[in-house]
C-alpha cells in the first residue's frame, strides 16, 4: 500500500500519542528513581539522579523515534 493512498497510515493517532507521552513520563521518572535510589546509600546526590535523569531522556526520545519512524 502507498502511505499517500486513503488506506494507508495517515500519521499517529491519539492512542499512539498518549502511549508516547506516557512512555516519556515513565522513561524519565524512571531513570531519575533508578538514580536517586543509588545515590542515597552513598552520599552523591544529585550526581547518579542526574545520569539517570539523562539516561531516561535519550531512552524516551530513541523510543519516541521508534513510534514516529514507523509513519515515515
């Protein structure tokens, strides 16, 4: 099927936008928790929430891409 023709994939729906946005939420808290959780039983706050703050974030965007590549 072509993606211009009227059955093809017009773009993300609504289901496949609230499944992103909760994937970036929970990708994000998770590697801040992930992180705070190893930082507490040393001492280093906020240097492990940060990494995993940051880990969080570029996992969300590589699974966002994910989603999006797929209406290309």
């Amino acid at each position: 099927m072509d993606s211009n023709s009227p059955q093809g994939p017009q773009g993300p729906e609504l289901g496949d936008l609230l499944s992103m946005g909760l994937t970036i939420a929970l990708c994000v808290m998770a590697g801040f928790g992930l992180g705070w959780l190893v930082d507490r039983p040393f001492g280093t706050f906020p240097v492990f929430a940060f990494v995993g703050l940051l880990l969080g974030v570029a996992a969300a965007a590589g699974l966002v891409y994910r989603q999006f590549k797929r209406f290309q």
